[in-house]
C-alpha cells in the first residue's frame, strides 16, 4: 500500500496543469477541478494533518480530527468543485471540528484555525514557516537554561533524564526548569502579535 | 498546576492528553506547548498506515452510499470511474476491509413487543432532507426525510446509554465519548478498542399529516 500512495499522490490531480513557473513544487490551481475523490484526498489529507498537528500537539488526536474533517465533507462534497472551493470548505470544516474537540475535551478553545490565515500556507505547505517563526522568536526570547530545556525537550525529544544529563543538572531540576520556561515562553506567545491561537 | 503537567507530559510522550479544569494561565501554557511541540521535525507527516486506513474507511462509506442509491447520479458515475481506474491494490484492499472483523455490527429496527404509534411532528415540519429530534418518553430519536422516503433512528449511543446531539444536521454526536453515527445509524466513528453497534432503527410512518414512530405502548 505503501507504494501506491506515494505513486498516486503526485498524478492525482488534474490531468493538464501546467507547470509551475517558479520551479518550485507542483501545486493544484485554485481555479482547476479534482480528477476524482481519490485525488481530494491524497492531495489533502497530509495537510489536513499537518494543521490538526499543529493545533493539538499530539497523534491521536491529530489523526482522529483529520479522520472526521474527510468524513464529514465525504457526502456532501461535488467533485466538479474547484480546487479552491474544495480547500475552502476542508478548511471551514476542520475549523468546526477543532472548535468542537476543544468544546467536548477541556471546555474551552485552546487553539483555533482562522480559515484566511492559514489558507495561504495550505496552499504552499512546503512555505509553511509561521509556527517556525514563532517558536524561533519565543526561544530566543528565553534566558539559555530555559531556551535549552525546551529545546531537548520538546525539539529534540529527550528524556527528562537525558534532558538532565544533557545540562549537567538533576531530574528534579529539570523539572522545575521545564516548567518555568514554559511558563514564560506562554507569556511571549500570549504577547506574540503573530500567534494565531 | 498537576493538570497541564500531565497534559504537557502527555505531548511530549505522543500521548493523547487527559481532559483538566483549564484557568487562563494554563490555557496559555497549554498553547505554547502545542507550538513547540508541532515545532519538532517531521511531527506534521502523518503516519503512511493512518493514511491508508481512512482511504480505505472513505472509500468503503462511498461504496455503501452507491448501494443504498439504485439509480446512480452523475456524480456516482463519476466516482465510480476514478474507482475503477485506481488499480488492483485499492481494490484488495477495500475487499479486505469489507470483509474483515471490524465492520459495525447491524443495528436492526426496534419492534417492542407492544407498540402503538406515537405522534412526533407534523409532517409539514419535516420537509425532504430536514430532521428533526423526539422524545416519546420510552424511546428518543431522530426522524428525517430523504429521497422522499421517512426514517427514524435511536438517539441512544450503543456504547453506554448517552444521549446523542445532532451535529451539522447530519450526523448524531455522543456528547460522552465523541462516538459519530450517520443518520442511517452507521458508526462514523469512535475511539473505543472494540467494535461499537450500529443505533437501531426505528419503524416510522405517516399518516393523516402527522410523522409517527412505532414505540412500546
């Protein structure tokens, strides 16, 4: 199966778009059609993912929102719509689903999509920065023991032990660093004119 | 301050985290610390099985709407060509699937051993592709109208009991565990380990401008 995703993923689309003239990454045009549902879904699903991931932090609920996102436009979804039309409503409806996870979850919205700033990136995922950009600037915002415990952390994916090596201090330590720097860097997020929540 | 360390714990092990009372504060912290988790290499690529398996789920509710519609519409037409054209392996697989140990279990039509029929809405309420939500005491659910024809499913999830909410006029939500079910009663999805039972449906009729459903007496 492995193969034949990859195989299709790039052909899917339609079958004369012209080349990109940049020379950058083929992208679909938003006024182009999809060749078929197949196409909708291979040419989106990553995305659709990468943008649950980015708003939740986790697989599991990453993957079950993206599962619902495809689900819910499954029926009433026209494959003669635009290529535009169809990222626009995937896009509407992943918004509704995260709104609604974060409503059944913790109560209240802990993150959001907003449907026109995120679109761009959509578009151009190879592009996409502006996460990459916040957390650059909220790191370098953080004094160096901080900035370095988030980094093996959540970067780098240490253990609290090996975090604890890595700085030559204890468990417990770390522990407690993690937390103030994280309790900062919400501060500078907060703060950050460019955190879309 | 237990409840966003275990949730930012949760995110750093690839868990999915445990619901808290949220303050403001935590909100916050919980925020930066989905941004700087989603900000490690290779965290926004999805798993190539996950892929795979909700091709084939899409792929499989595509097939069972095509079966439940004898006449087929241009856009079945249409889809049914890009089935046909995606080759031997798609096709394998969505048997498999068809056939495989998870599909739903059947949720049958409820008949009680004594019914009558009990009054819902006035079926000029209940106009083609509305739905509407009842309450006849013994019995809750949802009547709807589609391809002229009246349907009438339980609003009871089968996992424990929780009343379901309608969502996007289409689906039916658990409010306890986020189990989906189509309106035909089909699971749409749960994250529970084993298989959840399709909701059972439930005989609906009208008579003399009145939608009725067929319920214990």
């Amino acid at each position: 199966m492995r193969r034949w995703i990859q195989s299709r993923h790039k052909p899917s689309g339609p079958a004369d778009r012209p080349q990109h003239e940049t020379g950058a990454p083929l992208h679909l045009v938003q006024g182009e059609t999809y060749a078929s549902w197949e196409a909708i879904y291979l040419d989106n699903v990553h995305r659709i993912y990468r943008l649950m991931f980015s708003k939740v932090g986790n697989r599991p609920d990453a993957e079950d929102l993206t599962a619902e996102v495809f689900l819910t436009v499954l029926r009433p979804l026209r494959t003669t719509a635009t290529v535009g039309e169809v990222r626009a409503y995937l896009l509407t409806t992943a918004r509704t689903v995260l709104a609604a996870h974060w409503r059944h979850t913790l109560g209240r919205e802990i993150t959001a999509i907003d449907v026109e700033q995120v679109a761009t990136e959509y578009d151009h995922p190879a592009e996409n920065t502006r996460s990459a950009q916040l957390v650059e600037r909220v790191l370098a915002a953080l004094p160096v023991r901080y900035r370095r415990v988030l980094e093996l952390r959540f970067l780098r994916a240490c253990s609290i032990g090996e975090t604890a090596a890595e700085l030559q201090t204890s468990v417990g330590n770390v522990k407690v660093l993690q937390h103030r720097a994280l309790r900062l860097a919400a501060e500078i997020v907060r703060d950050d004119p460019d955190a879309a929540g | 301050m237990k409840g966003p360390r275990r949730f930012v714990e949760s995110l750093l092990r690839g868990r999915r985290p445990r619901r808290f009372p949220v303050d403001d504060t935590d909100a916050d912290i919980l925020r930066a610390a989905i941004e700087l988790r989603a900000a490690r290499p290779g965290s926004g690529t999805p798993n190539e099985e996950f892929v795979v398996g909700l091709y084939q789920r899409l792929a499989q509710e595509r097939r069972e709407e095509a079966e439940r519609r004898p006449v087929a519409t241009r856009r079945q037409i249409v889809l049914g060509g890009a089935l046909a054209a995606t080759g031997v392996a798609v096709g394998v697989a969505i048997d498999r699937t068809l056939a495989g140990p998870g599909a739903p279990a059947g949720g049958g039509t409820l008949i009680p051993d004594a019914g009558v029929w009990h009054p819902v809405v006035a079926a000029a309420e209940l106009p083609e592709g509305a739905v509407r939500a009842f309450d006849a005491g013994s019995v809750n659910g949802f009547v709807y109208r589609s391809g002229g024809r009246l349907r009438a499913i339980s609003g009871t999830c089968t996992h424990q009991g929780c009343r379901l909410g309608l969502e996007a006029g289409m689906r039916l939500r658990c409010p306890c565990h986020r189990a989906l079910f189509a309106l035909d009663g089909r699971v749409l999805h749960h994250r529970f380990p084993g298989p959840l039972p399709a909701l059972p449906r439930i005989a609906v009729r009208q008579a003399d401008g009145v939608v009725q459903v067929y319920i214990s007496a």
